[in-house]
C-alpha cells in the first residue's frame, strides 16, 4: 500500500468535509486498528480514506465498522483503499461498504447533522447580536455529505412535521410535500435547534436548486435529442428492412 504522498497525487480539499468529533475519535481508532491489520499500510491514508468516505455521500457506520469482526473488518477497508480515488475524495466502481448507512439511517443522521453544518457557516453580524448565514455552503456541504435526494427528504420531513408553522413559507410547503417521507416519518425533527426561520431559508435553497438542476437536464435532453435528428436527417440513404 502506497501513502498520499508517495503518490504525489494533490489531494482533494479536505476542508470540505464536515465530522464530529465524537466521529473523528472513532476514524482515528479505526485507522489505528487498520494498522495493525495492514503493517505495510500508511496510518495517515487509511484515516484520510475513512474520513473523505463518510464525507462523500457514503455515510459509514463508525461505531460498528471499528467493532466488526476482522473479515468484515479488512473487507470494507481494503475495499475503500482499492477503490479510493484519491483527486476526488470518492468511492469509484460501484464499491459499497458493509458498514454504510441505509437510506433511513443516512436521513436520520443528516437530520442530526444540520444544526452543527449551518452553525459552521455563521458569522457575526456587523450589527451587535445578529448573524448572517451562508446557507448556499451549508447546503452544498450537506449535499456531498448525504446526496442531494436523502438531503431533500431530510427537510421535506422536518417541513412537514411543523406544517402548522408559518414560518415556513407554502412555496416550500407545497414543495416538500411532493417528496415521499413515508419511511422516515419516525425520525425526531424536534431535536433540530436551528431557527425554522433559517431552515424555511435552507429548505428555499434547495428548491431552487432542484428546479436548477430539472431544467439543466431537461436542456441537456433537448440538446442531445436534436442532435440525433439532425444526425438522422443528413442521412441520404437508408438500408431497407430484411425479412
């Protein structure tokens, strides 16, 4: 096994990634036991490794991963070293951890992540007790993180649970409710601190951006079924059907 740096490859920007520190203790335990698993390996790559895995849209669970036994232990960490790329910081070839999250647990655990990801965007106020959030990069962190459909069912499911409160703007009520929350509607929105002034703002954000995204591709499907008419069209001849 080869470190970072005797690749000599420019990493991706680790600054990106958002973990707790209660999940970093746990990827510096998992690296250590990597270690011993793997002599020949780089500690120091092996805890990058986890970190951007669980960064990147492919939520891992920490706790149980550095309890697993060995064979499922040195499967999932062979298989993220294998399959590692490490310019972008993500899994390539279809490779899924053992240990990753289901689609409920991936939700639950973005939930629980909101309040501290916009906190890390806040910024005080010129004005004595005020703030100013930059939820753009709140967003797109949570985006990486989780992907954009567990990112939208987490708000959908919060905004729905405080349908009643006007804070919430019904553009984003009526928004949300055409997202599906129906296996996750267990999961506890109350434990989220942040202002719903402010998540009616994140929720707002990613409305916009879905709609972005939907009239892209639609463009980009526009685009590519024109070219193949126009391909069809400069044909003069064409090969008669056999029989």
């Amino acid at each position: 096994m080869v470190s970072y740096f005797e690749r000599g490859i420019i990493l991706f920007d680790m600054h990106d990634l958002y973990t707790t520190e209660y999940e970093y203790g746990l990827i510096e335990k998992i690296a250590d036991r990597a270690i011993g698993q793997y002599p020949e390996g780089d500690r120091l790559t092996f805890e990058i490794d986890i970190e951007a895995v669980h960064g990147n849209n492919v939520r891992l669970r920490l706790k149980e991963l550095l309890e697993a036994g060995d064979y499922d232990f040195r499967h999932d960490i062979s298989g993220i070293y294998n399959n590692m790329n490490r310019e972008t910081g993500k899994l390539e070839n279809f490779f899924l951890p053992r240990y990753s999250m289901s689609e409920k647990e991936t939700i639950r655990n973005c939930v629980s992540s909101i309040d501290g990801i916009v906190e890390k965007f806040r910024k005080e106020g010129k004005i004595a007790g005020t703030s100013h959030y930059d939820l753009e990069a709140s967003l797109n962190i949570l985006y990486r993180m989780f992907g954009e459909g567990n990112v939208n069912g987490a708000l959908a499911a919060i905004v729905k649970h405080y349908n009643y409160d006007g804070r919430f703007t019904n553009d984003n009520k009526d928004w949300t409710g055409k997202i599906d929350t129906a296996n996750y509607d267990d999961i506890e929105c109350r434990k989220v601190t942040t202002h719903l002034y402010i998540l009616d703002r994140l929720v707002n954000k990613a409305r916009q951006s879905s709609a972005k995204r939907l009239s892209e591709n639609s463009n980009n499907e526009t685009e590519i079924l024109k070219a193949r008419i126009d391909k069809a069209g400069n044909n003069k001849t064409h090969p008669g059907l056999g029989l």
